[in-house]
C-alpha cells in the first residue's frame, strides 16, 4: 500500500467519525490499529454501534480483543474474509474478556483458516474461558476449518441467545462438544431464548451435541443438506412449542420427538 493510499484512508476514515450520526463501519487491518493506538478521541468512537472488519493483508493472528474497549457502544461485530489467521479474539490478557460481553450479534464470514478463537490449536470457534452471555443473535458462514463452535461450558452461558445460524462449514462435526474429560451423555445444555436455528450445508454435521438437549422457546427448526446428521443430540431433546421441523425444504410434523422424527427421515434418504 503506498503512502498517498494510506493518507486518502486515514482521511475517510477520520471524516466518518466526525459523521454526527455514524452508527456503523467497515474498517481493515490499519484503521482498527489506529482505533488500538489510540489515534481517535474517544466521544467519535462512542457514536459507533455497529463494525465490520474486513481483512485483507496477512496477520499472523487477529488483534487481542481488547480493542472492544476502545468501542464501548459496539453491539454488533461482522469479521469478513480473512485467509491467513487461525485465532481470533487472542486470549492474551484474561481482563479483556469483559469487554465481549457487549457484543449482542456476532457474524463470522469467509475466514478460511479460522480454528478457534483462542491460542489453542484445536479447530473451534470458542475454546478459552470467554463469555458471550448477552449475544442474541450468531451466524457463521464459510468456515471450513472449524471442527465445532462451543464447548459445553461456553454453551450454557449463552442464556440470551435467540437465533443461531450455521451454514457451509464443510468440516464441522458438532455444535457443541464436551468438555475434555466429560464422558456422560445425560448432561442437558439449556438454550432458554433461542427460537430459530437454521444449519445448513454442514457436510460432516454428525448432531449438535451428544448429550441431552433442551429448547423451550424454539419456533423454527430448520436442517439442510446435513447428510450425516441422523439425529440432533445423542441424549434427549426438550422443545416445548416446536410443532414442526424443516428438513431439505420439506415440513415435516413431528410425531413423537425430533430425534425419532429425524431418524425416520435419514432411513428414507438411505432407502431411496
């Protein structure tokens, strides 16, 4: 990049702030160093309550997380395309895991090499003692090195979760896995807010978590094209106002429950 380009972004990027209504951003790799430096007065990036990062140049891991806290009105983050980092949100210093509890919404998009969130070099999106109790909403797009997003522990903090959506990460094999060293399959996650949960193209998808499950407010289930997913956990599965589930665009009543329910349909699939 030369010298007359980073001016020219600087520039924008300054006169964006000064927007009195500025609510939302899309900023790369320099503009969010500035934001961590320092470089812009604090009652500017107050006005911002939505960012998206769009990454272009090749990082090693993504900036520590700590620059949440330059954005104490955040609510919504968008990370986008990225090809080199494996690690996001660095759990580097514990403190700053604070500071995404602010997040409400969180989208995670085309980040090919994404493996988890923390210095682990397991492939998750969430495997250090982090917390995302306020987040309402989640979609994951196009992340094909991921193996799983949760632990079992980070899953049930996820108390104001209402909407999940999880589509084309070729390698994922579960929602949430357990903890190491977790053996029993009757531990029951609650997820007490989430009303829709969309997966969709998950090619390896096996179930959502292998113990017992419980969704008493979800409305609308929907599983496509998640060849090897016979059923959604391996232990039970509470859904109170769940009627019907969507499967490869069919509606489908359940019968009994959904796991029985997707049985029948998998045996189908295999009949046929």
């Amino acid at each position: 990049m030369t010298l007359i380009t980073c001016f020219y972004l600087v520039i924008g990027f300054s006169l964006q702030l000064i927007t009195p209504n500025l609510e939302h951003l899309t900023l790369g790799e320099n503009e969010l160093k500035m934001i961590v430096a320092g470089e812009f007065q604090k009652n500017l990036l107050d006005k911002l309550k939505a960012l998206t990062l769009y990454f272009e140049i090749e990082w090693d891991e993504f900036l520590d997380y700590g620059f949440l806290q330059q954005l104490p009105n955040v609510k919504k983050l968008n990370v986008v395309r990225r090809r080199s980092f494996k690690v996001i949100f660095c759990h580097q210093t514990p403190d700053n895991s604070e500071h995404l509890l602010q997040l409400k919404e969180l989208y995670l998009e085309s980040l090919a090499e994404l493996v988890s969130i923390s210095s682990s070099s397991l492939e998750k999106v969430v495997s250090c003692r982090v917390s995302f109790s306020n987040l309402i909403c989640l979609k994951v797009h196009n992340c094909h090195r991921l193996s799983y997003l949760f632990t079992s522990s980070i899953a049930q903090s996820l108390a104001q979760l209402q909407r999940m959506e999880i589509n084309e990460c070729k390698s994922i094999e579960e929602i949430v896995s357990k903890e190491e060293g977790e053996e029993s399959n009757e531990d029951e996650i609650i997820f007490p807010q989430l009303s829709c949960l969309n997966l969709d193209s998950l090619l390896k998808l096996r179930r959502f978590y292998r113990g017992s499950l419980s969704f008493p407010l979800l409305e609308e289930l929907s599983i496509k094209f998640c060849e090897e997913m016979e059923t959604l956990c391996g232990g039970t599965v509470k859904i109170d106002k769940l009627s019907q589930v969507n499967i490869n665009y069919m509606t489908i009543s359940l019968e009994s429950n959904i796991n029985s329910t997707m049985r029948k349909q998998f045996v189908k699939k295999v009949c046929v």
